[in-house]
C-alpha cells in the first residue's frame, strides 16, 4: 500500500511517499547487509548489477539475488534498459523514499488550511522539484525579443504565472528568482538544473537542446510542422501540446519537464492540462522519469478559451 507522510520539517511540514507492508516478514530481503547497501546506492542513481557489484566489490551473484527479492516486493524497479557489451543491461532505481509496517492506530486530523489537497500523482510527477521545503529548480521561456536561429519572439511566457499559481500550492517560494528567459539560460549556463521549460524548439532555445532526447519530440526539419510520437504518428494541431519529462541529460540526477506546443495556443494547452486537468493527464503516469503524452486543448464553450483537454497519445 501506498501512502503520502507528513513530516516537521525545519521550514514546515514536509511530504514523503512511503511504501506499507502488510505483514513484516515482506521485509525480510531488507535486513541483509548488502541489500542495504544496494537500496542506499540505488537512492542516489539508477545501476545496473554488474555495475553494482563493481562499486561494492562483491559477487555480481549476490548482487543478482537480493535485486530479485527487493524488486519482488516492490522496493525496486526497472528504470530503463540498455545494450551493454552485447547484453540488455536493466537500469534499477528505488520506487519509495521510505517503507515499513504500520498499526491501525495514531492518526491524528491536521489542519492545513491554505495547502491544497495532495495528490500523490502531482507530487510525483515533480518530486524533483518539490524535493525540499523550497521549490527546486527553473521555469524557462522563451525570450520576447527575435532570437535563436529562427529570429523568433516568444508569446508565451506570461503562462509561467498559472504554473507557478499552480505549484505554490505545493511548495514554499525560494530565495532565488526561478523564471529566467532561455537566452539568460544559455549565457549562465544553468542547463544542470531541474527546469520545467514552456514554449516548443523554435522559441525556447533550451527546449531545442532537449528535443532530440524527449520520448515525443517536435519535427527536427521544422520545429512548427507537427509531434512525432514512437509509433509514427504525427501531431500537428494549433491546439496540440506536449507535456514530457525527461532526466536532464546534462545532469542525469536532474529532471527536466517540457510543456510546448506547434504554436503559442497548443503551449497554453500544455500548461492548462497541467494545472487545471492534472488527474487526467497523469492518470497513466507511473513514477516515470522519461514520459511523455501529447494532448489537445478545447474551446467546448465558445468564448475563444481553451476550457478542456483531451489525451491523444
């Protein structure tokens, strides 16, 4: 069983995801020395058992055995796949922060007025970013001015605002200014953060660097010309957006969350499923770190408002 904990932290309550057992015997595979270690190395980065064995210095047998029984109840999973040395290599990560047992008692009603009801999708989907008291990471637009290699003047930059609304309900705000434009991104070089980028490749510069590593990306000969997704399929719709994240390839312990569209109107589709359709949008989602979902917005009213969404792929 899953559950979200509420913890005192130094700033305020915190919430950590925690795996429940039913019955403690479930346990067991924990309280092996080296299964320790493997759960303490895998927190910090997905590894695949050889890789594991060489860091520990053991057997890659032993290695192989106590993966098998953490990932057998649910401590472990598979984070990707890769060919190593002619072999299919299986990256695994830790699926929960914490685990144990619980008895039926203790709970005690608290009052959080003023803090939105968790979801635990939500809190998933930008763990990353929502990992400390304060909101880790940036939110980056595309510069107003023409820039870039297609001289383009973004439009939709003022959409950071319903996101940040969105995400204060979850996070306390950091010292640091958070939205930068693309172009400031580029001179600092803040690529290694967490970001959450708005605006397709042809108006937000770091959107670009990242297109070729999303899992649905934009058309690499004309950024505005449709999304292509893994079966093949093209998207092409004024009204269609991505909503993808990926682990930062400049930093893999980062995240990167990508929410664009063909034109100005498909981005303000993206940030809308977001914000005000987020269940529905992520009801497919799973603890991914490399996921992606294309969808497109509607004006079901007729007042020239997008006011629904709909998943296309």
């Amino acid at each position: 069983m899953k559950k979200e904990l509420i913890i005192e932290g130094k700033d305020g309550p915190l919430m950590k995801s925690i795996l429940i057992f039913d019955e403690p015997s479930t346990m067991r595979p924990t309280l092996n020395p080296l299964s320790w270690k493997i759960l303490n190395l895998l927190a910090q980065k997905p590894m695949y058992p050889a890789e594991i064995a060489r860091f520990l210095k053991t057997y890659e047998q032993k290695v192989y055995y106590y993966i098998r029984q953490l990932y057998k109840i649910g401590l472990l999973s598979i984070e990707r796949e890769e060919p190593i040395k002619g072999a299919l290599a299986k990256y695994y990560k830790v699926t929960h922060p914490a685990f144990g047992v619980e008895l039926p008692f203790g709970e005690k009603r608290l009052n959080l007025s003023g803090l939105a009801s968790v979801d635990e999708k939500i809190i998933s989907f930008f763990n990353e970013f929502l990992d400390s008291s304060a909101f880790d990471g940036r939110i980056i637009v595309g510069s107003p001015e023409a820039h870039g290699p297609y001289k383009a003047s973004a439009r939709d930059g003022h959409y950071a605002v319903q996101l940040a609304f969105f995400l204060g309900q979850f996070s306390k705000m950091p010292n640091d200014f958070i939205v930068k434009l693309d172009v400031d991104v580029k001179a600092e070089k803040e690529e290694k953060n967490n970001l959450i980028l708005i605006g397709g490749p042809g108006t937000n510069l770091i959107t670009a660097d990242v297109n070729k590593y999303l899992p649905i990306r934009f058309n690499e000969q004309n950024y505005w010309a449709g999304l292509l997704d893994a079966q093949g399929r093209t998207f092409n719709g004024d009204h269609d957006g991505l909503i993808a994240k990926i682990p930062n390839p400049h930093d893999e312990k980062k995240s990167i969350i990508v929410l664009a569209g063909l034109r100005y109107i498909g981005t303000k589709s993206s940030v809308i499923a977001i914000t005000n359709f987020t269940r529905e949008v992520l009801k497919n989602y799973h603890d991914e770190r490399r996921w992606a979902i294309v969808i497109r917005g509607f004006d079901l009213n007729g007042d020239g408002k997008v006011d629904s969404i709909e998943v296309l792929s």
